[in-house]
C-alpha cells in the first residue's frame, strides 16, 4: 500500500541523484581543447578534398616550421601526446614508415598537442626520427581541429596528398598493416 513514508523515500532518491548527478558534472575535471582565435588561420575546419591553410609550428629546437616545407611528399601528420597510450604505441609504426618510405616521398612528422617540455621529456626517453612539431594547449591555433578533429581525440592523423590536399582522416591508433592499407591507395 502506498502511503505518505513511500512517498518520501522516493522524493529522497530523487533528490539524491539529482545532487548526485550535479555534483559530479561540478567536480569532474574538464578538459580545454585549445581554441583557435577567429581570425586565425586555422578557426575554419578543412574537410577532405581541400587544402589546409598554411600550418607553421615549432620544432623540438624552437625554429618555425611549416608543413609547406614537406612539399611534394606524401605527408602522414600524427597528433600525438606524451600522456596517450596508444599514442605512445604506435609511434614505432610511424617511425618505421619515415624510415622505410622515405624514398617513395613519403615524410611523417609528428604535431605534440601538449606543453613542449612534456613532449621532449617523452623524447628524450623514446626518441624517433621524423620531425616532430609542438602545438602547445596554450597555442592559439589549434592544428589538429582546423585538420578535421572535431572531437579533439588523440591519437589523430591525417594523409595530405603531394599538392597539399587533405586526402584522409583516422581517428585512433593503428596496427602496422591498418597504417600500410590506409596510405597505399596514394602512394
């Protein structure tokens, strides 16, 4: 039978899921993708079959590069963090492609989405070859969104073709031949 001490107790689990529920949206931590500024280069999104606005970075030594400097090549853009275990575990796979298919115009480089010192802590323990870019959370310019990252996931890269066109996106890790088959088609 219902009666009024029911009724409390289910007006007490509302009211102690809604404060739940509250509570644990106040207290996660949230996290900030970088934004870019409106009248950046990188604020619009570049969907396949477009060319990139011009992208420049620093590198591990501090010197602006540009992906413009790759031109020509077959360009395998990582993203990547220190923190993100399968960023970590497939950086062998990419370093093995920079240095197998370096002939075939094919150049890999790596965008760092965290602070530089995190990114050259983590390399100077697990070093690679490829050139390695930093696009720092503080940066302005988001490199991985305007690439087509809307979600802002890691790891994330992208094929721009040899007349610098965005040619594909993966969202993940890859395995050593899922890497090889999503690149062979513009080899």
């Amino acid at each position: 039978m219902f009666n009024r001490t029911n009724l409390l107790i289910i007006l007490l689990a509302f009211a102690s899921a809604g404060v739940g529920l509250g509570l644990s949206f106040l207290l996660r931590p949230h996290a900030v993708a970088p934004v870019a500024n409106a009248g950046s280069p990188q604020s619009r999104m570049v969907a396949i079959g477009q060319r990139p606005d011009a992208i420049s970075l620093p590198d591990r030594e501090g010197n602006t590069r540009q992906l413009d400097d790759w031109a020509g090549k077959l360009l395998v853009v990582n993203f990547w963090a220190s923190w993100c275990g399968p960023c970590r575990d497939e950086m062998p796979l990419f370093e093995n492609l920079h240095q197998q298919m370096a002939e075939q115009k094919l150049a890999v480089i790596g965008i760092a989405s965290e602070p530089a010192e995190d990114a050259l802590g983590f390399l100077a323990q697990n070093p690679v070859s490829y050139p390695i870019l930093i696009n720092a959370p503080d940066d302005p310019r988001d490199v991985s969104r305007h690439l087509g990252n809307s979600h802002s996931v890691l790891p994330y890269t992208v094929l721009i073709d040899r007349n610098g066109v965005l040619v594909a996106t993966h969202v993940g890790s890859f395995s050593e031949q899922s890497l090889r088959d999503w690149i062979a088609p513009f080899l």
